[in-house]
C-alpha cells in the first residue's frame, strides 16, 4: 500500500489545526469564511444556479462574488467617512463646530 503524494503535506495541515493556536483560528472559521458562504446562499441566490456548465456557473459565481466584495467595499468607505468626520482633528478642523 502507497501513501497519498500529498500525505506527508495533509499530515503537517492536520498537525497545526490541533496545535493551540490552530483550534483558535478554526474556531474563528464559523464567523468569517463560513458566514460568507451562507449570505452568499442566503442574501444572493446562490442555493442553485439558473446556468448549466462550468464556463457559465464560473462567470455566474464570479458576478456574484464580485458584488458582494462592492458591497462590502461600499460599506467600509461609508463607515470608514462618517468615523473619520467624527474625530477630534477633523472638529478642529472644522473650527470647533460640532456638526456631524
């Protein structure tokens, strides 16, 4: 019986998942890389696919994913503003008015 090309390699992965400080990104996975595949399934649509063959499923997901990156994008410039109107320099600035 031979081992897998990538046994060694698969051996090392399994390794530092168990380590310490891989439980504690694992168990950070749940609410980053997981969280993006359920809104994309749940917010786009993404439970089934109205293409048949990979080329048009390929485009289709890319077109989804790279919306959802736009989205997110937007969302940060928006929260990235309004913090940055808010901050102390940015009311000196202004000359003391406190308009928001």
């Amino acid at each position: 019986m031979t081992r897998h090309i990538w046994g060694d390699y698969i051996e090392q992965a399994e390794d530092i998942r168990h380590s310490p400080q891989g439980k504690e990104s694992y168990r950070l996975r749940s609410q980053t890389i997981e969280r993006v595949f359920a809104d994309a399934k749940e917010k786009y649509g993404m439970r089934y696919t109205p293409y048949r063959g990979l080329k048009r499923v390929s485009m289709w997901v890319r077109l989804k994913y790279a919306a959802m990156n736009l989205k997110k994008l937007a969302m940060f410039i928006t929260i990235s503003v309004s913090v940055l109107k808010r901050t102390p320099a940015a009311l000196l600035h202004n000359r003391g008015s406190l308009t928001v």
